[in-house]
C-alpha cells in the first residue's frame, strides 16, 4: 500500500472514530433523569383528616428545591419538603387539617410536588388520592380515557351509570411542564348518557421522550351527599425534533459502511 493510500486511511479511521464519538454521545445528552415518586396515606379521624405525603427519588440525579401543593376541602397548602433529594433517598411530611362544616362523601386530595435539576430548573409530579368522610355512596359513574402520545388535546369518556340527571364538575389536573387554557369543566349528564369531554394540552417546557400522569377530578352533589370520581390519563411525548438524534445509528453504519467499502478498494488496488 502505497503512502498516499496509508494517509487516505488514517484521515478515514480518524473521521470514523471522530463521527462515532459525536453521534454516540448525542444518546448521552439525556441520560440523567429526575423521577419522582409519590406516595400518600389518608384517613379521617374525629372530622380532621390526617395524612402523610411521602416522595422518593426514583431518577438517576438528586432532585433539589422540593416542595408540596396539595388542597384539602377549602384550602391549599403549601409546604417545603427539602433541599435536596439524593438518588434513591425518600422524605416525607404529615399534616392534619379540620374538616370544618365539610358535607358527608368521597373527596379529591389533589398532589404537585415541584422539584429541580442541577440548574434549577423546574419539573412536576401529580397524584391524586380520595378520601370518604361519613356515610358514602357509589357516584354512579364510569371514566376511561387513551394514552396520548403527542398531547395536543385529552379526552375522557364519562359514563352515566344511573337513571338520575347529574351536574358535573371536571377539574383537569396537569403538569406544570403544560398549559390548559382551560382546565375546568361543567357539564351535565342525562341518565344513562355517555359524553366524552377534552381538554387542550399545550407543550410547554415537556422533554421528548418522557411521561406524564394527567387527571380528571369529576365532582358533583346529590342528595346523599359530595361525590368525587379520580379518572387517570397519561401524556408521551415520543423522541422526536432533533432529527440526527433520532438518526444517529444510521449515521454510524453509513461511516462504517464507507469506511470498509474505501479500504477494500484501496487494497485491491494494491493487490
């Protein structure tokens, strides 16, 4: 092989490497992820409601700047948590509120815990837990919804179950990651009637690839009493925008390709 062949190959060797090196690390660029857990334990004693929230650091970064935004019947709280969360580690707070002139039935206890990356930046985690104070019935009403892959708009199909006429709240709970124009709902339902209600998701500050719990508290009163139905949705927002990203391993067979089809021409030349 001649010198100028060796060169042609070395500048194509170093290429090779030079492109793996940048496309591979592109994979990296969202390697670490903050994920949080949440887990709430409610009950009612002597018409106060008691809780504990705990949270758990399930990503593979320290979560920092934690803190809780709940809302119990007629208040919102808002509590630090702590400063910094490590990987792995879980805390947690407890809380006892009076249920004042609260009315017997099922209630929402609506959960944001807010937390944040290395640079402060802010991300979100929901949850949604009930509880029944008094003597509770059966709301009467079934909800399902789909995985949305692109948000855009959610729907939830509400179902009514019984032959009574229901007035319906919706409270749509997201996170802070989106937008909703309008994120609460009043509709009403005959008996026996099935209606689908949507509401429009806008990407805020989302990151490709993730996922979201999304909510829909449905409240309505009745002679029995409150009732509260939780129906769960799920927001995906697949990988997508940086097209060399989503290309990258076709790159690196390209070169590799390239590269083995150059030295084999190079050493039959040579032959």
């Amino acid at each position: 092989m001649n010198p100028f062949s060796r060169r042609v190959l070395a500048l194509m060797a170093y290429a090779f490497l030079l492109a793996s090196f940048l496309i591979l690390n592109s994979s990296f660029s969202y390697a670490d992820t903050l994920t949080i857990e949440i887990q709430a334990s409610l009950k009612v004693q002597e018409n106060f409601l008691e809780g504990t929230i705990t949270v758990a650091n399930r990503g593979d970064e320290p979560a920092r700047k934690v803190h809780a935004e709940f809302t119990v019947p007629g208040e919102t709280v808002v509590k630090e948590i702590v400063d910094l969360l490590e990987v792995g580690q879980s805390a947690s707070f407890s809380f006892k509120k009076s249920l004042g002139q609260t009315k017997p039935g099922t209630y929402a206890v609506p959960i944001t815990i807010i937390f944040h990356d290395a640079k402060l930046y802010p991300f979100s985690a929901l949850a949604c837990p009930t509880f029944s104070l008094g003597e509770t019935s059966s709301s009467g009403l079934s909800c399902s919804t789909t995985v949305q892959n692109r948000g855009g708009q959610i729907g939830f199909e509400i179902r009514n179950l019984e032959s009574s006429s229901k007035r319906i709240k919706s409270l749509f709970l997201f996170p802070r990651e989106f937008y909703c124009p309008h994120s609460e709902i009043f509709f009403d339902l005959a008996p026996l009637e099935r209606k689908t209600i949507s509401y429009s998701l806008l990407r805020a500050t989302a990151i490709p690839g993730a996922r979201y719990p999304v909510f829909a508290l449905l409240e309505f009163q009745s002679e029995k009493g409150h009732h509260g139905l939780v129906c769960q949705g799920e927001i995906r927002f697949m990988e997508g925008g940086n097209w060399f990203k989503r290309t990258r391993w076709y790159w690196l067979a390209g070169w590799l390709f390239l590269t083995v089809l150059t030295l084999g021409i190079l050493v039959r030349k040579n032959m």
